[in-house]
C-alpha cells in the first residue's frame, strides 16, 4: 500500500506476540491510501478486508487495537484525514 501517513498519533497499545518474551509497544497511525498492492510480504498469509470503521473492531484480534479503533468510533473527530 502506498499513501500518507498522518503525523498525529490516534492511540497506543501494548501486548505480547506468542514466543517473544518481551512487550510489543504498537502506535497507530492513519494511512490515508492511494494506492494498493495486490502482492505484499504476508499475503499468503493475511486476506485483506475494507471495512467501515463501525465495524472495524470486531475483525481485529488484539484487545488493545480493538480498544483503539472503538475510541475512534465514538471520536471520529480525531481521525485526520476527510
């Protein structure tokens, strides 16, 4: 995917991926896409799905970033780009 990633940060999380013994410290951006990409390095193993951001939360499997995306849809003020 190509496109511009806004400087602004809308939400943090932390969590552990299995077999590492230390804490992933994720910050999320928006991306505001121009362009996709049919071959991308996990896409024999990632389908990718466009969602509203309404029902975004429910495809995601962290419960930190399912947090994020919730404070989104109650605030979409925050997110940058129209």
């Amino acid at each position: 995917m190509r496109g511009r990633v806004s400087g602004e940060i809308l939400g943090t999380y932390t969590y552990r991926k299995s077999g590492r013994n230390w804490p992933l410290h994720v910050t999320v951006h928006v991306l505001d896409v121009a362009e996709i990409d049919d071959d991308f390095p996990e896409s024999a193993e990632r389908r990718r799905k466009w969602v509203p951001l309404t029902e975004a939360a429910r495809h995601v499997h962290q419960p930190g970033l399912k947090d994020v995306l919730r404070d989104l849809r109650s605030q979409p003020a925050k997110l940058p780009f129209p």
